[in-house]
C-alpha cells in the first residue's frame, strides 16, 4: 500500500483536549502565546489506516520561553529536550501544540510553516516507528500536520476528534451539503450531515436490537458502516431480525447480507462492510470504528468488547434486552442501553459488569440456550441507542452532564436513568485508565 493511500485519524480524550485548552490559554509575562507537547502512540492498520491516540500533554516551563517580538511564543532548547526526553521514556510520538484562540478552522502561519517541521523531524528521531507532528487549536477545531513512518513528506489527518460528551469531528476539508432529504432533521445542526456521511460505526451483533440500528443509521445518513455477525438467518430470528425473508432461512443468508440489503435500499450510496467473523477474529476493523454499537447475548461478550473500544479511545453503545420471571408473577421484560464513554464510568463503574455475574455465567459453560427475545423490546432500545448516538455527535439536546445507564420496563414502557446513576461516587473510571490505550505492552517483570 501507498503510503499516500493511509488514511490518519487522531483522538485525544475529551478530559486531555481541556487540559490542553486551560494551560494554553494561560498568560505569560511576555509571550503572547503558549505552547505545549502532545504524547501518542500511534497503530498502522490492515487497511492503511493510522490511528493516533493521544496519551498525555506536557506544558512547557515558564522559564523555557525566550524573548522574541517576532513571533508569538518561542521556546528554548531546554523545552525540546524534556519532550524528547518524555518520548524516549514512553517511547511514543509527539506533537508540538498551539492555541490560535478563536471559533472555526485554524491554519498555520508562515512561521509555523518554517519552523515547526524542522521541530517535528527532531522529536521524530527519538521514535522512528511512531507519528509525530505538529497540532493548532482553535476554540472547536484541529489544523494538524503529521509526518507517519516512512513518509517523506508531512501528511494531514481526515479526522481529529475529540472523544467525550459531546464528541468533537474535525474533519478535513468539511463541506456543508444541503440534501432535501434530511431536511427535516436539519434542526439537528448545519454540519450533522457531514458528520453523519463522514464517520464511521461499528456494529456488533445483527439480530435483534442490531438490525433496528442498522436500518434507522441508513435513515438518518450515516454512510459508513461496519457489521459484525458470523451467523445466518434460521426460522428463529424472523420474529425480530428486520428485513430478514423467509426464504433466507432455506438460503442460508448471512445476517450481515440482511443488514447490507436493508441499508443500502435505504442509502444506496452507503459503504457497508460486512464482517462475517467475530470481531476478536479481525480486530483493527472494529478499532478503526468511531462508535460502536454492542448487541451481543453475554456478559463476558460485552465485557470484551467495551475493553477494546476503551484502549483505542471509541464510544461504546450496549444495549441488551431479558424476560424473567419470578414465581407465579407475570412475565417482566426488562432492558438497558448504556453509553461507555472513554474517561467516563464504566459498566463496571455502573454495576452493570460484576466478577459474580461473570462467574456464573461462566460456570454454565456457554450451554445457557436461546434467551427470549422478541421485536417490540429490541426496537425501543435501539431506537434510544440511536438518539444517544445522535447526540454524542451533534450534541443537539446541549445536555451533557448526566451519565447514560437507562434502564427499560417493557410491562410499563418506561425508559428512565437507572437508579445506579445517582450513587456513582466517582465520574471517572478506575477500571480503564488514561495511559492504557492503544496496543497492548506486555512489560517482563
């Protein structure tokens, strides 16, 4: 593969993009402006995708800014020499990082131009196999310019984004289309179209819950999806796998056939790929994703899928539905959505995810047989996984504080927070930590 065929994408965690923001807009004593260093670590993929996730940003001393009227901020040997130090110690990437303090697309100045490559070709040499780079802020979006190994010239990414609440796309060269289609969705922001054409889900598990989601994306114009399902259509799945025929069953359709039939009749232009393994068997296509929807059957499923999405900084959408019943009483249908949010809790952090419900369903040995399911319960919850996805991106409701654990009554109708959310006693996760991202390090001890 060319490497003018890569395709760059860098996250950085929404909690390190404020950190970012407050130290450089920080008055000096005579710079008219900061400047810091962003660590990463960076992942070239099957398919020329480069990911760059950013690790940790380390402000520049105020002693280390030498005088100069020329220029907004100049920093002194001293300064290059502790980045370069910090990425020999991680043996990461880095990116040296501006502020150009105002709302749009930033672009780099003549001296950025002249100067900031020539810094960049240094911090590469301390690790070669890494991307490194220059990034500028502005108030809501990136201008980088990123050199990735084995590149001769510098390279500009196709998104930065932002991974919180809301999320934050930058994407280059973003084009506001108008699509008479959409128009009535329009309330949801100028650029939602682009974004929603632009970024790529992940969709885990196509009975079910999934087929809802993958028919109300193509509704909405995400273009690009990427379906996960092994499986093929049987006789039981017709009472809740949409746009599933009988005649798949004599067929023998893949599910994610289905998915690409009912999509793309919707969206013809849409760029679905189907996956006909398990994720775990071809994990740098879920890792490429830029949210993720979960519909799988157990805990342990979920458990795995929620790991990988927090090491490569994606949102992970779960929902999951069950029928129980207890003595004599009615049957109760009863179900969750949950946003699993990078730097945010967890489904452990909820309680949702426990080392007694994951034993014991261990213990069963994978012989727990086919858990009632029908299409009623399955539609509601996507549909609410669909709107807290939609708003993760456009961030339309401007709501953000409350964390996304809803629980569902399928006797009642009732989709509420669950009762959990007003006992978490901590907003930031302990089981996923900041500096755990990206390719695993197995260290000798």
């Amino acid at each position: 593969m060319k490497l003018k065929d890569h395709i760059i994408r860098l996250r950085i965690p929404q909690t390190l993009h404020q950190l970012m923001l407050d130290d450089l807009r920080r008055p000096h004593t005579f710079a008219d402006e900061r400047v810091g260093f962003l660590h990463t670590t960076s992942k070239v993929l099957a398919d020329g995708t480069v990911l760059v996730i950013a690790t940790e940003y380390t402000p520049v001393n105020d002693e280390h800014y030498i005088e100069d009227d020329r220029v907004g901020a100049k920093i002194n040997s001293a300064a290059i020499r502790a980045a370069m130090q910090r990425s020999l110690e991680k043996q990461g990437g880095c990116f040296h990082v501006h502020l150009h303090d105002h709302r749009g697309h930033p672009g780099p100045s003549r001296t950025d131009n002249n100067s900031l490559p020539g810094v960049v070709e240094s911090l590469g040499n301390i690790a070669p196999a890494q991307a490194n780079g220059f990034l500028i802020l502005s108030q809501n979006s990136f201008y980088a310019s990123i050199k990735i190994p084995g590149a001769k010239e510098f390279m500009q990414p196709e998104v930065v984004s932002v991974v919180g609440k809301p999320m934050l796309l930058a994407f280059n060269n973003e084009k506001r289309s108008r699509n008479r289609v959409y128009d009535r969705q329009s309330f949801l922001g100028e650029s939602s179209q682009f974004m929603f054409e632009n970024i790529r889900v992940g969709i885990i598990g196509y009975g079910g819950g999934g087929s809802h989601i993958g028919q109300q994306l193509a509704h909405i114009g995400v273009k690009n999806i990427i379906i996960f399902d092994d499986d093929k259509v049987e006789d039981t799945n017709l009472n809740r796998l949409v746009g599933a025929w009988f005649s798949d069953i004599k067929n023998a359709v893949l599910k994610t056939a289905v998915a690409e039939r009912v999509i793309k009749r919707v969206l013809p232009t849409a760029n679905v790929i189907p996956v006909n393994i398990r994720w775990q068997d071809n994990p740098e296509l879920l890792q490429s994703c830029d949210v993720v929807f979960g519909n799988v059957d157990s805990y342990a499923e979920r458990q795995q899928a929620e790991a990988e999405c927090r090491r490569y900084l994606i949102p992970y959408i779960d929902i999951g539905m069950d029928v129980y019943q207890i003595d004599d009483d009615p049957h109760a249908i009863a179900g969750q959505v949950i946003l699993s949010l990078p730097g945010s809790p967890c489904m452990s952090c909820f309680g949702f995810l426990t080392e007694k419900k994951l034993a014991q369903e261990a213990a069963k040995y994978g012989k727990v047989g086919g858990r009632p399911q029908v299409v009623w319960p399955n539609g509601v919850l996507a549909s609410t996984a669909v709107g807290l996805f939609v708003n993760l991106v456009t961030n339309w409701t401007q709501d953000n504080e409350i964390s996304d654990y809803l629980s569902y009554n399928g006797n009642t109708g009732m989709i509420q927070q669950h009762v959990r959310v007003q006992y978490l006693t901590n907003k930031v996760c302990s089981h996923f930590l900041p500096d755990q991202v990206g390719t695993p390090v197995f260290v000798k001890l």
